[in-house]
C-alpha cells in the first residue's frame, strides 16, 4: 500500500457553523468562513468562504449568500457539498495531474441524529471522500486540549461554537453524559442586533454585530481590564440615516445575559448527569472551555462562579477542535470512538 500512498490524501475537517477548518500534515491549510455564494439565475457557486463572507448583507437581488450550516448540522446539503468542494481546492493551489482520493475525519455535534449524521457523510462523498470518519466535536476538542481520552479519569469539556454549545464529560474514550444546547456565539450576535434595535433604535448587520462581539463583547458587567469603547454605524430606524453610536463593553454584557445564563444552565445539568466517580475527577480538574465562544471575556469567571469550580481555556480555543480532529486522523486505528461511514 506504501507505494500508492500519494494516491490517497487525508485530511481532518472542522465543519463549524461559522468557520471551517481544513488541516493536511499537521497544519491548518484553510481556515475560511462557513458561506457560500450563488448566482439566482443559474444556481451557479460564485464564490466560497472569506470571499463570500464579503459579499454578505452587500449583495444585489442576483447573488445570494447561504450559510449551509444552521446550528452545527446541515441545512443546505447543495452548499455544504460546493463548500466542502470550494475548500478542499483552496488547499493546493497548484492544479493536480489527477485528483487523489480522501481519507477525511469530520467532526459533528454530539446531540446530532441519525438523519443529520448521514447528511455529513453524504456531503463529504460527493466532496470526494473514499473514507470517511465523524468524530464528536467535545471528543476533538478533548484531545485538542491535550487531554487523554482513554484514561479511566473524568473530564469535562465545553465547546461553544457558532450554532451549537455541547457540553460533555469524557472517559475511558468514551462520552458518558453530554449536554447539546443550539445557544452560542450565532446567538450572541442576534442579541447584539435586537439589543441595537430596542436600545439605540440603530439598525445594524451581523457582520458589524460579529465584530462588536469580538471588540467589547463580555460575558460580566465589570472586568478588570476592560475594552475601549466602540464606534457602531448602522441606520437609525427614526430618521433612516446613517448614524453612529458608542457602545462599552458592560452594555453588550447586558445584552448577552440571557443566552449566557441559558449556557450555564446546561452546564449546571450536565454536571447533574455526572456519575459521582467522575464528579470526583471533575472537582479536582475543573472544566475545559473550547471554541470561538469561550474567547468571550468574563466567561470563565462566570461559569466558575456559577459552578464554583476551576474554569481552563483552551490554549488556542478557536483551532482546539480543528487541531483534536487532525490527531484522530493520525490514530484512526486505535480510536473505537471514530464512527467509519
């Protein structure tokens, strides 16, 4: 088989809600927003990932922008496969003598079904996968963080993405109790756009509230190093001009309360699940958090006071999942957790 290896190229998928990850020999080689665009007319793919991201919320009534992927799963089983596809040639950009085969492992949330799950694969075949294995995103992420999945020792991991946040504990490479809640960071930039509307009567995008998140989102009214106050232009929804507002960063921990609260929450039901052994390990490793929404600042006090418990964020919390995936793909003969299609 040696001989033919070149045949045959892996590669570990992070298929998020927001952003995709593509990692070939250790290296994330795309790292590209979750979209699409598509001419109306002829429902031909005009551009994918951060080139349709620019396009979003700016285009003309013959172009539109799709997000394939709602809540962690498939929505768009037509865009994802063009996505999945776009992405994969992003990765060379030489153009191949011929197209080699792919050994994909793809990561999903843990609270997907049976449906959804096939939905996956089905894309990632007709992207060109021969192999293809799924892993469960808290499962990546765990092993992402460094931590031993097979150990008999229980962990609790935290992984809010863009449309999903899961919530599992971990052992013996197994997930014993997990807790999958459609609350995350798509759902701080909604209430960031209803928090402008209600408050400043300021209509704005979700690009413009994305990038409010990143500025001076906090999840606690008082932090001790704080953010500079930020400039927000939209349309005031009184006159419909343009117009500009200053936003701070306690304002933005106002309006992502309720959907931090809701994270807690799920938090708080997992541990409930927990085992009483593994709530032992728990209370001596504390809880992991991982994904784009735990950069959120204040988060890990929140949930440690919430819990009373010693909160870690992921080294790099953003590529945690990507990189976890990318070491599944290394071991796919010794993990028993990998689902093989």
């Amino acid at each position: 088989m040696g001989l033919f290896n070149f045949l045959t190229q892996e590669i570990a998928i992070d298929l998020g809600t927001a952003n995709t990850l593509i990692i070939h020999n250790d290296k994330v080689v795309v790292d590209e927003p979750s979209i699409v665009a598509k001419d109306r007319m002829t429902g031909q793919v005009i551009a994918v990932g951060k080139k349709a991201m620019q396009m979003h919320g700016k285009t003309h009534e013959d172009i539109k922008t799709i997000r394939p992927l709602k809540d962690g799963v498939i929505a768009d089983f037509n865009a994802a496969e063009h996505m999945i596809r776009g992405m994969i040639k992003m990765m060379s950009e030489k153009k191949p003598l011929f197209t080699p085969s792919l050994k994909m492992v793809i990561c999903i949330p843990s609270g997907i079904t049976e449906v959804e799950k096939r939905a996956v694969k089905d894309s990632a075949e007709h992207a060109g996968g021969k192999e293809v294995y799924l892993i469960h995103e808290p499962m990546a992420a765990a092993i992402g963080i460094g931590i031993d999945v097979l150990e008999p020792m229980g962990n609790m991991i935290i992984d809010i993405g863009g449309g999903t946040s899961e919530i599992a504990v971990i052992a013996l490479g197994g997930i014993v109790c997990d807790k999958s809640i459609r609350v995350a960071g798509d759902d701080f930039t909604n209430d960031i756009v209803e928090y402008m509307r209600r408050q400043h009567n300021l209509l704005i995008g979700e690009r413009s509230a994305e990038q409010i998140k990143i500025e001076v989102g906090s999840a606690v009214i008082e932090l001790e190093n704080p953010p500079e106050d930020y400039a927000v232009q939209g349309r005031d929804l009184m006159t419909g001009t343009p117009k500009e507002i200053v936003v701070s960063y306690s304002e933005i921990a106002h309006a992502l309360d309720k959907s931090i609260a809701k994270i807690e929450d799920a938090v708080l039901s997992a541990l409930e699940m927990t085992p009483p052994e593994l709530s032992a390990d728990i209370y001596k490793t504390g809880l992991y958090l991982a994904g784009g929404g735990s950069m959120l600042r204040g988060l890990d006090s929140r949930v440690s006071g919430k819990t009373k418990l010693p909160v870690h964020i992921a080294e790099d919390p953003l590529r945690c999942v990507a990189r976890g995936t990318g070491i599944a793909l290394k071991n796919v003969a010794k993990l028993p957790f990998l689902i093989k299609s």
